[in-house]
C-alpha cells in the first residue's frame, strides 16, 4: 500500500516536511511505503487555458504529467503546505491548476483517502490555506480523512510542540487505516461544514453556502458558539465531477460555434498592446 506525499515548502525538514514526515514514519509502522515528492524540486509550469487536455492530453512540456502519474501510482495522498499570503505557495497553485488535465482521468484518484498539512506562522493569518487544499483533493475525488493545522515560524518550531507531533502521526495512522480499506471518517468541528470540513462561511443572498464544497448551510448560534448544519447542495459527488467535466467540454464546443463573433471584438484589443516585459 502506497502513500504518496507532496511538500510545497521549499525547507528541507521545515515544519511542513517534518510533520509530514512523522506522519509517514506512523503510516509506515502500519505496512505503508511511503515517498515524497518535493514540489520546489519540480518543474511546474502555468496551465495556458489551452483545454486541450480535456480532449487529448496537456501540452506543457514539464514534470506535470510525472506527478499525476505518481497519483495513478498511490493509494493515499498527503499534501503537505506552508501558508504564504494567507493561502498556499505559488508552487503548489501551479499543481492544483493542472485540475483540469486529471478530469478526464478521475478514476485515478476518485474515492482514494487523502489528508492535509498546513503550517502557519502566525494564528489568524491561514484562513485560505486549508480550504485551498481541501478545494483541489475534493475536486478531484479524493476522500478526506485528515487535517492538521500548526503553527511554527523558523525551520523546525513545531518539533518544540509535542502535540503537534502527536497529531501527526494520528493522522499518518488514519490515512493508511483508510489506504488499507477501513472505515475513517474525517473528524469535524460543530462549525465547519459537515460535508467536507471546511472552516470558512460564504454568506449569499439567501442565506449561507461552503465555499469549498458547494453545500448549503445553516448556522445557529448557541451559548456554545456556532453550530453547522447542511441543508443540501454539493459539488463534489461523482456524479457532479463528471457532470461538470462534460459540462467544461461543452463550453469549448460553443466557443467554436460564436469563436467568428468573438474574434471580431477581439480586434480592438489585438493592436493595443502597451506591454513591459524584463529584457
Ligand atoms: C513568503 C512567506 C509568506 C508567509 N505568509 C504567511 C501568512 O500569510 N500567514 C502565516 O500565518 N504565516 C505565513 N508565513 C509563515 C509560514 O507559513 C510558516 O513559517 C510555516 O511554518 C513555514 O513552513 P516551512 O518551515 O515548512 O516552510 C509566510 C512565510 C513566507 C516565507
């Protein structure tokens, strides 16, 4: 049984790497084989919005398709990610926006358990980097069975908090318990959505939605703080997943049909072109 992980810090054992590596080290003490993947070591280059890899396959020249091969290859996977700007690094927005280019294979990763690392610096500032990832591991099929959050600033900080460490390594057994067919469900708060876990409220017009998952939701507040309740909704069924991969083809198929109208418009702007670029 394999357990794939991706580190987005460029730190060698930073406090991502090693609370991901302890939570490997649990996984393997349970028969798992485990390897890690090094984002910042990749060459990831920025999707082009081509589509062409809803049809035949992407057309970037870079390590992309290895690392969704790696996908294919594992029966688990643990994303590993420090929090810049409140959300994930560069590096690892680059992997997620290759989503497009694993849609026509999502049996490669649908209904496989995975889990979530994210480490901060400051409590407060992480908001987005959880739902980010939760984001990409639903939209593609995964199953979420773990997430820890730590804090820690210089290289290694979260090793002077035991706890964490503890928390990692619960959260290496759930995912090779999951990896090895038992039943895990992912732990969640009375305020997250109880879909998919997610932290954030998206308030709308008529009342409240998961930005992640899609899901309507309802709030009461109580003397102990705020309580979630579903109400319906959802994006991230199977069903929904292959539903909105044809629903992507279709655009492309009518951007054909109106390209002629477009292109007309577009000539306006073709020769506008007051661009700055390094020499
Ligand atoms: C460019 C940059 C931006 C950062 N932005 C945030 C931030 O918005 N919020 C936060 O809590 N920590 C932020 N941090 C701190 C890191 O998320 C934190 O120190 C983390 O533990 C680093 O993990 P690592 O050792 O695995 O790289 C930032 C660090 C860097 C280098």
């Amino acid at each position: 049984m394999k357990v794939l992980a991706l580190v987005a810090s460029h730190r060698r054992d930073g406090n991502t790497e090693i609370l991901v590596k302890e939570a490997l080290m649990r996984a393997e003490e349970l028969g798992a084989s485990c390897e890690i993947i090094r984002l910042t070591e990749l060459k990831l280059a920025p999707c082009k919005a081509c589509y062409a890899c809803l049809f035949t396959e992407c057309k970037l020249e870079d390590d992309g398709e290895w690392l969704i091969g790696k996908l294919k290859e594992a029966d688990a996977l643990l994303i590993g990610t420090p929090t810049y700007l409140l959300t994930v690094p560069g590096q690892l927005k680059l992997f997620f926006d290759r989503i497009l280019s694993i849609y026509p294979r999502l049996s490669w990763t649908m209904g496989k358990p995975a889990a979530a690392i994210a480490t901060a610096g400051i409590p407060g500032w992480e908001a987005l980097v959880l739902p980010s990832v939760l984001a990409f591991l639903y939209g593609v099929g995964y199953r979420v069975v773990g997430k820890l959050l730590a804090y820690g600033r210089g290289p290694g900080e979260v090793l002077l908090d035991s706890r964490y460490m503890e928390e990692a390594r619960r959260l290496g057994e759930k995912l090779a318990k999951a990896a090895m067919g038992e039943e895990v469900e992912l732990e969640k708060e009375s305020w997250e959505c109880p879909v998919c876990g997610c932290s954030l409220v998206k308030l709308t017009q008529n009342g409240a939605e998961c930005p992640v998952c899609g899901s309507e939701l309802r709030l009461e507040l109580s003397d102990r703080g705020y309580r979630v309740s579903c109400t319906g909704g959802g994006r991230f069924s199977e069903e929904k997943l292959a539903e909105h991969l044809e629903w992507l083809r279709g655009t492309v198929v009518e951007y054909m049909e109106l390209r002629e109208r477009i292109e007309e418009l577009r000539a306006r702007y073709r020769s506008y072109t007051p661009y700055a670029k390094p020499r």
